[in-house]
C-alpha cells in the first residue's frame, strides 16, 4: 500500500490542511467536538469539524471535548451532552 502526502484546503473551514491519503484516495480523518467558552457569544456551543493528520487544535475562544472515528459517533456525543 501506498501513501501520499498531500496539502488541500478544505471548503467547509477554508483551512489549509496536510492530510496523509492513501492510494484509493481516501483520505484518513476523524472528528473532533468543540465547545465555544461562553464569552465567545455563541447561542449553539457545541462544533463538530473534520480532523485530518497534523491539525492541531487549540485556542481560547473554544474547549476541544473529544476526538471521534465518525460524524455519527460525534453527533451522538454532543446530543448526549446536551441531555446532561
């Protein structure tokens, strides 16, 4: 098997991103659940974005919760969240 490294930007975050991509084009990611510290003024907390190899994610407007292998899975969290 082979893989490449690749540089794209991604539409949805308008982000630059390195993303390591294996030879049937598939692109290894996972999810990452945010959440927006109250200062930052946003009525819906909680974010899901992709997560590609070597983001990293960090900043004082917001609290990473977790990482996760599937949107499904993410969703699931931050609805369970929610409920607490």
């Amino acid at each position: 098997m082979c893989i490449y490294l690749c540089i794209f930007v991604d539409n949805d975050t308008a982000m630059l991103h390195n993303s390591f991509v294996l030879e049937e084009n598939v692109i290894m990611k996972e999810f990452v659940v945010i959440k927006f510290v109250e200062a930052a003024g946003y009525q819906a907390p909680y974010r899901i974005w992709a997560s590609y190899p070597g983001d990293i994610w960090g900043s004082p407007i917001y609290e990473v919760i977790d990482y996760f292998p599937t949107r499904k899975e993410a969703q699931a969290a931050v609805r369970a969240m929610k409920k607490a």
